[in-house]
C-alpha cells in the first residue's frame, strides 16, 4: 500500500542513500502536481512534510539532474526537461494520448463541445489532454496536467466506477480530507450514491457540483482484462446538456472509447501494467482554479 504523500517522502529506510531518493522522488511526484502553475518552495515544504533545508537541498538535486527546473523570475519550481525526456521515452509503453487522439479530434468535431482524456494516477485523476471544441461558449473547466481525486468529474468518475467496491472504499477514504476540504458538494457518500448511478445509466455525469453551469460527462476505456486504461469526457453549458443529449454524448463516447480499447488489446505492454490504488495523497491539492470535466 502506498501511503500520503508526507509518509512516502519521510518514510524510513535502511540506508540513508536509499531514504534521499525516495524523497527526491516523492518531491519530484510533488512539483508534478502543481503542473503549469508551478509551486513555490514554501508550498512544497508545506505539502512534504520536510524541513526547508531537507527540501532545498533535494530540490537542487533534482534540479542538476535535469528534472526538476527554478523559475528565474518567480523562483517556482518545475518539472524540467529531463522530465520530459523519460516522459517521451515511456510514450511508446504507455502511449494511450497517441492511442486516443483521433477519438478526442473526433468527438470534439461532432459535438462542437471540449473533449478529455483522464487516467489514473494512484487516487487522483489526472486530464493527459483537453480537445478544444468550437462552440463559442466553453466551460475551461480542466486542462490538461490538473489532477482531482477519483471520482470529482465525469471522467474521474467514470474511472472510478469500473472498480470493486473494496478499493473505491480504499480511495475514497484516502481522499477524504481533500474531499471535505475543498469539494463541499462531493463528500465520500455522494461520490457512492453517484457510482450507484453511473453504473446503471452506463455513463457517468457530473451534474455541476463544482461549478452550477459548468457539466461534465464521461466513460471508462478498458484494458482488455476488463481493467480501467482512462476515460473520455465532455465539457459543456448545463444548457448543452439536458438528458436527451447526455445519452446522445454517451453513445458518441462509448463507440470511440470502443475503437481505443480495440487499439490497446493489441498493445501488450500496456496491457500488462501493474495496478496500484493506493496514492500519494497531499494535505491539499494544488488547487487549479477551475472544476474537473
């Protein structure tokens, strides 16, 4: 099990060698978090658990590696282009985005509204990509590197709802706090009583419990073990989504989401991920300003 974030970055070990890079790599996990808005070092020693110098000092590591990169001007912190290298170089294993691009372009050409694609990451929810649609009216409710408990968004939820209910007892009480603290409408229960209805429905739906205006609906990609890759999602108006058009959306995505899991059945590799559900779990999320799609 992994534990939050502070126990994984200060978590003992049996060499003081191997305790730095756990560290390291949990503040690298960090600064990941706050994506293009980056995080001060005030922030991210508050989100640790280190002490400044701890931090600094690990920072300053990760910074000559490459990985990590320090704002001249603002002295916010990065992910670097050494990041970005790896991430490159993963792509091949884990190339859903390339997988799912066409589907994205699609569903956003047929429907004129914003398109997405989540995945899991531990018990967060992270947007790998935002397909701009052309109705003139947009929610700009997530971009692409925010991350959001599992189950806050129709995406999220849709993820999170393909689980057994052990785990998503395990998610949600891991996620608890950070719920109660900044998603007032979207407490553990409701986030139940909504999987009870995504699952009979077939698809999940966000129905403005961030913002009033702002919906979101979305459905699972498989893995061909019946395992959650992502899921697609929709952002619009509540206007733009009365019930007729929730299903008429649903049924667009479930016939792309049917073409990317005949693509991944024939990527091994991806199909032998291993599952993890447990997370690093902050004392409280980089805070986009915006809801989840």
């Amino acid at each position: 099990m992994w534990g939050s974030m502070e126990e994984r970055i200060a978590a003992p070990a049996s060499l003081s060698g191997s305790q730095s890079v756990d560290r390291a790599l949990g503040l690298l996990s960090l600064v990941s978090y706050f994506g293009d808005q980056g995080g001060s070092l005030s922030e991210i020693v508050e989100q640790s658990g280190l002490n400044k110098p701890t931090t600094r000092r690990l920072l300053l590591a990760l910074i000559r590696s490459g990985l990590v990169e320090q704002d001249v001007q603002t002295r916010r912190y990065y992910l670097g282009q050494e990041a970005y290298v790896l991430g490159t170089l993963a792509t091949r294993r884990y190339g859903l985005l390339q997988i799912a691009r066409d589907s994205l372009n699609i569903l956003s050409a047929k429907t004129q509204d914003t398109s997405f694609l989540s995945i899991q990451r531990e018990t967060y929810a992270v947007c790998l990509h935002r397909e701009e649609g052309t109705y003139p009216i947009r929610t700009h409710a997530l971009q692409a590197g925010y991350r959001h408990p599992l189950g806050v968004g129709g995406g999220s939820l849709a993820i999170l709802s393909t689980m057994a209910d052990d785990e998503i007892d395990i998610i949600l009480a891991a996620n608890e706090a950070v719920l109660l603290a900044d998603y007032p409408n979207l407490a553990p229960l409701q986030i139940k009583e909504d999987i009870v209805k995504t699952r009979e429905q077939g698809f999940a739906l966000n129905p403005g419990r961030i913002l009033a205006n702002s919906w979101g609906i979305g459905v699972a990609i498989h893995f061909p073990d019946g395992r959650a890759a992502g899921a697609l999602s929709i952002a619009a108006i509540d206007s733009r989504m009365q019930p007729a058009r929730q299903q008429e959306l649903a049924e667009l995505m479930r016939t792309e989401a049917k073409k990317i899991e005949a693509r991944l059945a024939h990527l091994q590799p991806l199909n032998d991920r291993p599952r993890r559900t447990s997370a690093p779990v902050v004392k409280s999320k980089p805070r986009p300003e915006r809801m989840k799609a």
